[in-house]
C-alpha cells in the first residue's frame, strides 16, 4: 500500500472549547478517534484543518500537532490582526496556511483576504485555504488567482462553481478532493478534468470526521480516486502533490 498525506481532518478535543456555529456543536474526534478511524488506510502525514466553531483559537492545534508528530501540519484561522511572531509560532509547530472559511464563517473575513494571505506568505511562506462555494468567486476570482498559493476546500462545493476551480488549477492552485459527502460535484468527472488540466492539483482528504455532510468519509472514496485516476495520477493526488504543497517537518515514509 502506497503512502498516503491526508490533506484535511479535524480534532475536536473537549479540553479545549469550541462555538456553535449556525446552531452546530461539532462531536468529539481526538487525535486518538482519528488515529483509530484510518487505521490501515496508509495514512503517515496530514494535515490538521481549524473549524468554524474552533474560530480563532490555537490552543488546540499547538496541541494536536505536538501529539500527530512531524509529518502532520495544520491550517489555522487567525485574525487579521495576528502579529508576526505568532505566525511564526505557529509556524515552528507546523501549521502551513490560514483558512478562510466563506462558507460557513469562523475566520477572518473575504475584505481581509488578499492583505492577510500576502502577509502569511511573506511572513513564514504560508498559503491560503478557501472553503467556498466556488460559484460565488466571480467577484474576486482574479484576487484568488493572483494570491501566492492557494488551495480550495472540497472541490469547490459545487457543480456550478466548478468551471471557476478548474481555471484556478490551470493557473496553479491545489484542489481538495475532500468532502465526496459534502460536495454537490460530479466527483469523478471533476476529478478527471482538474488532473487533466493541472496534475499537480489534487490534493486527497478524508474530511473526518464529516461532521454536517451527509455522509461520512468511506475507505472506498480512496479507492473512486484511484480507480478513475490511474496509478500515476493517483499517486499524484493522495500524497506526492500534497507533500511537496504543505511541507511538512519531516517526509512520510513512502
């Protein structure tokens, strides 16, 4: 079995508190859930993914980390007014981007996205990570694009956002292929065409642990990933793509 990168999960640990977030407080999923939840899927790096209802807190992740180890990085929601030196510890634990969370709120807002996201990149090489129903980027479609790196959560959400996520992945940005019970795509056939436009772009997640989609992660959404991508491509998108993009500390074992 190859190495895998997990590109998006979350920990949901009671000793640190989260916010109901549209009326939704997210289940417990500790590092110990996850770990038992992808037991034998190949899993050896992967990355941590702030939640709305975690905000802007940090605790949780410094925590996270220190527990997953080195080839696991996280993606933090921070405010726009987060001083250089926190971003750089968070930094020295591992966390790789800020998110933007458009879709279900969280984080810092969509006026603060090109400041903020050039800021994280100067600051400690960060990117951004945009949870957003595609379609709606018309307006700020060039700003996305001209950001320094980008990626988008879940395939852009939605079929009619998805001609906007495969011009993105033509002019460079990562693309989850995360969230197969979440997203209204085609997945297969949005799978195909970012890999044919961009190989470099798709980025495996296994969104555990799912919550508010209306099915949770299967084993077998590796598999649909495999078996309409091929070998090559494959590999491309559960881990090689995702490694080179989120420079963990230290490379999982092939």
């Amino acid at each position: 079995m190859q190495s895998v990168f997990d590109t998006h999960f979350h920990i949901i640990d009671p000793r640190f508190p989260v916010m109901p977030n549209q009326g939704f407080l997210p289940p417990t999923f500790t590092v110990d859930d996850y770990r038992s939840r992808t037991a034998g899927l190949g899993i050896k790096g992967g990355t941590v993914i702030a939640g709305s209802f975690q905000g802007t807190q940090t605790g949780y992740m410094y925590d996270a980390l220190a527990k997953l180890g080195p080839t696991f990085v996280g993606v933090i929601q921070v405010p726009a007014t987060v001083t250089d030196e926190e971003i750089l510890r968070l930094n020295a634990a591992g966390v790789r981007a800020v998110r933007f969370n458009l879709y279900r709120g969280g984080s810092a807002g969509i006026e603060d996205l090109d400041r903020l996201a050039r800021r994280v990149h100067d600051v400690a090489g960060w990117h951004a990570e945009l949870y957003v129903d595609a379609s709606t980027l018309e307006p700020i479609f060039e700003t996305v694009a001209n950001l320094p790196k980008i990626s988008i959560d879940h395939l852009g959400m939605t079929q009619a956002g998805l001609p906007n996520v495969i011009a993105l992945a033509g002019r460079g940005a990562k693309i989850k292929a995360t969230g197969f019970g979440r997203t209204e795509v085609d997945v297969p056939a949005a799978l195909l065409t970012i890999a044919r436009e961009n190989p470099s772009s798709l980025m495996f997640g296994s969104d555990l642990p799912s919550q508010r989609a209306r099915r949770p992660f299967e084993p077998a959404d590796m598999e649909l990933i495999h078996d309409t991508l091929g070998d090559a491509l494959a590999r491309k998108a559960l881990r090689d793509n995702a490694v080179e993009f989120y420079r963990p500390r230290e490379i999982p074992n092939l």
